[in-house]
C-alpha cells in the first residue's frame, strides 16, 4: 500500500486497495490504518481506499459465485450487492474531504 500511495499518489492508493481487496480486506483495512496513522496517506484517502477494496471483494464474490453456483444465486447476490455497491459509491464520491463522525468513548 505504501509503495503504491508513494509512487502513483492517490491513485495508487486506491489501485492497490483493489487489486488486494478482492480476496482480502483485513490486510488492506489494517494496513490503510496504519499508514493513515503515521500520516503517511491522507484519513479521506485511507477509509475511501478500505471501500474501493470492499467493493472489489463484493465483486470478486459475485464472480466466484457466478461462475461455481446456479444463475439465481448470482442474480439474487448481484441485486444484493448492487445495493452495497451503490452506498458505498455514494460515500466516496459525496463525503465531504475532512469530515470525520465521532465515536463514542474516542480521544
């Protein structure tokens, strides 16, 4: 995640969060926190990456499930998923840039 966010910017960032997020979030997750910690990647950057790569699982799951089970399976996980997908788009297109929710109990 580092060397793509230090190379590419940005962009990097959120290719990477896709390309690793389509078998794995926790790793992607774990790591965004870490860097977006340190200061090393923006918080907007981080938590906008940790959904690219959700919805990239979301996908890879549609694929496996396409591909290994019966077509209404794959209908019914599509429509499903299309919800997900499009909340999850919605956020990090129209979340304004530094605005943050407080949790209950945090510093």
């Amino acid at each position: 995640m580092a060397a793509g966010q230090h190379y590419l910017g940005s962009g990097g960032a959120y290719a990477v969060a896709a390309i690793s997020g389509t078998v794995n979030l926790d790793a992607i997750t774990l790591s965004n926190a870490q860097i977006a910690e340190t200061g090393r990647l923006d918080p907007d950057v981080a938590w906008r990456a940790i959904l690219v790569a959700a919805i990239s699982n979301l996908f890879f799951k549609l694929g496996a499930a396409a591909m290994l089970g019966p077509r209404r399976l794959a209908a019914l996980m599509a429509a499903a998923f299309a919800v997900h997908v499009l909340c999850a788009l919605g956020l990090i297109l129209f979340w304004p840039s530094g605005v943050a929710v407080a949790l209950p109990g945090a510093p």
